[in-house]
C-alpha cells in the first residue's frame, strides 16, 4: 500500500504523523538531503516545508512516480 511522507522541520512535520503520514523530521540541509535520499519505496505522495524545499534546490526527485507538494513559508 502506498503511503504520504513529510520532509522538514519537526515541528512543522509532526502533525502529518496523526493523518499516517511517515514524518522525516529534517533541521537542516544535511538531513533533508538524507531523508530525501533514503525515502521509503512505498512513498507515493511526498510533502516538503518551505525551507526543506530551499534545502533541497536541485537535488533530482527520488522517482518519478512520487507526487510532490510544498507547504507554503
């Protein structure tokens, strides 16, 4: 079954957990960059805070069948 994950500041994220979401809680660059490389195979729609986004910038998307949103700043 497919399933929602959360990239971004734990404090941000954590509230998705309560909907099922997988939350990879993300403070920085580093660890953004980390959860966006290690995302779970089953991840079919994949949300981002406003400054994981910005953390992120041209890393490529971990697949193609992955639907991306980004929360508003």
């Amino acid at each position: 079954m497919a399933r929602a994950a959360v990239i971004g500041e734990a404090v941000r994220a954590a509230g998705f957990a309560l909907a099922g979401a997988v939350v990879l809680a993300a403070e920085n660059p580093e660890e953004a960059r980390a959860a966006w490389r290690e995302l779970p195979a089953d991840i079919a729609v994949l949300v981002l805070t406003g400054r994981a986004a910005a953390w992120l910038g041209d890393e490529p998307q971990p697949r193609r069948d992955v639907l991306l949103a980004v929360m508003p700043v």
